[in-house]
C-alpha cells in the first residue's frame, strides 16, 4: 500500500500545472502520465480490498472514455500531425500560414468560435490555403462542467460558425483546455465527431523560444504524434520553419489530423493511443 501511494505522489509532482494561452488552469498530464495515474490509484484501493491488482488493471481500462491523444499508424508510418487551437491572437496568423505553405505542410486549426466571430476572414483565409478546420468549442468552456445540452451548444455553436464561413461542418472536436470526462468525450462521439487531443505539448503559449521548444518536442517525438500549437503566442511563427525542416530530417511527414487517426474507430488503448479497428493493442 505504502509503496501505491508513493508511486501516486511521484506521479502528481511530475505532472505540470499549466494552461493553454487560451484557457482555464489545468494539469497538463500526457495521456500516458494519465492512465497510470488512474490505474495506480484503483490499482492501490483494489488491492486493498481484494488482494490483487488485476481487477482493478480491466475495469480502469474499460470504464473511461478518451479522446484521440496519438495513432499507432500502419506500418509504423512516420506520420505526425501539427495542431494549431486558434481562441483568441491572430496577429501572427499570416506569419504561421505563411511558414506553413512555405515548408509545404497542411495542419489542422481548431477554432473557438468566438474567434471565428471576430476573425471569418482568418478562417477564410486558412480554409483556401488548404488546412483542415476543425472544431474547439463555441466559447472555450469547462466542458466538465455542463451537462449534455450545454456540451452540444458548445459543440454544435462552433460548427455553425464554421460551416456559415466555409459551407463545410468540421468533423473532429478539441475538448477546451483538453478537459473532458466522459459524458464531454461520449456526447461529441454520439453528434459524429472525433474527440482530438495531443500527445506532445510545445508549451508555445508559455513564450517558449525555439531552442526550448526544440528541447521540449524533437527527443521524445514518434510517429503518430499529434503536436500542440497556438495562434497568437510570441515566438511559434517564428520557430515553425525551424521546427518543421527539423522533425522532417528525421524522416517524418506532417498530414493533417483527419488523415492520421482511423475514423470512427474507439479502438483506443488507456493512454490514448488509437489503434487500427482490428488490430488488438
Ligand atoms: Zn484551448
């Protein structure tokens, strides 16, 4: 017991309390960090109670509902995808969209959809330059704080928007500040869209410059991951063309996330890795 416990309060040091430039406060703790949290912590009342961890190892696993954190792609192809969430800055967009072009790389945008009130011909403009639109919410609320209507307004609202600029209904959501539970993650599934979260965090809202975001993603980047961005912050512009030509000299492509993940498929493991609908993980 005494060991579980220690183990769970290493895990809670370890994890980062942080926020997105956009959001509210959250522990910002990889889908990885997350499941072990939760199986170390039924793992830890279980065998208290039964004796064994095995019990508690099935139903942590079957009981939580996840979004998309990263794809084991086929064949272990060196695919990536770059996410940018757009809520509030968008003085930098023409820098982004242009080092975006210039390297040839097609990202996805997930949009709050307050920003496309205040910016449609931002959108416009990321729509015609070829990258995917995606959906962030209407105002970037605690989902875990609603019911299921209110999760639909917030869903459905930012998709209005969406659809009323470019005439095309995005098909994958973003929980705001990556917070969600289950009814968050089941409600957008049951209105047919994927739930995207991340695997790799540049922490680019925090004023990272380029070395400490080269610190931060080349070391532990593999294929599958889906990458963190944000409009509207000091030094990512900047950094893209840099950051790019780097993780593309170590073999990888960038597509947009719809290409990535396997659609409609929930044939996701316990830290968020999606896995082809067939494949046992
Ligand atoms: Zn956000």
């Amino acid at each position: 017991m005494n060991h579980s416990w220690q183990a769970i309060k290493q895990k809670l040091r370890g994890t980062q309390q942080t926020r997105e430039n956009d959001g509210f406060l959250y522990y910002n703790i990889t889908g990885r960090q997350l499941s072990l949290l939760i199986l170390l912590v039924a793992a830890t009342i279980t065998a208290g109670i039964f004796g064994t961890q095995q019990l508690a190892l099935h139903a942590a696993a079957s009981d939580k509902s996840l979004p998309i954190y990263s794809v084991e792609t086929e064949d272990q192809q060196k695919r990536i995808s770059l996410g940018i969430n757009c809520a509030w800055g968008s003085s930098d967009m023409p820098a982004l969209l242009d080092a975006l072009d210039d390297a040839g790389v097609k990202a996805t945008f997930f949009f709050v959809g307050s920003f496309v009130d205040r910016y449609p011909d931002v959108v416009e403009e990321i729509d015609e330059r070829g990258h995917e639109l995606a959906n962030h919410s209407d105002t970037h609320a605690d989902l875990t704080t609603l019911d299921a209507a209110g999760i639909e307004a917030e869903i459905e609202g930012c998709s209005d928007k969406i659809e009323a600029i470019t005439g095309e209904r995005p098909t994958l959501f973003r929980c705001p500040s990556g917070a969600y539970n289950n009814l968050a993650v089941d409600t957008a599934r049951d209105l047919g869209y994927e739930v995207i979260q991340w695997s790799v965090d540049s922490l680019d809202w925090k004023s990272l410059t380029l070395p400490e975001m080269e610190e931060r993603i080349l070391p532990n980047l593999t294929y599958g991951d889906i990458l963190l961005f944000h409009s509207g912050t000091d030094y990512t512009a900047a950094a893209l063309p840099t950051l790019i030509d780097e993780i593309e000299a170590m073999g990888y492509s960038f597509v947009p996330v719809g290409e990535l993940i396997y659609p409609n498929s929930e044939n996701i493991d316990v830290t968020g890795r999606q896995f082809a609908p067939d494949s046992a993980f």
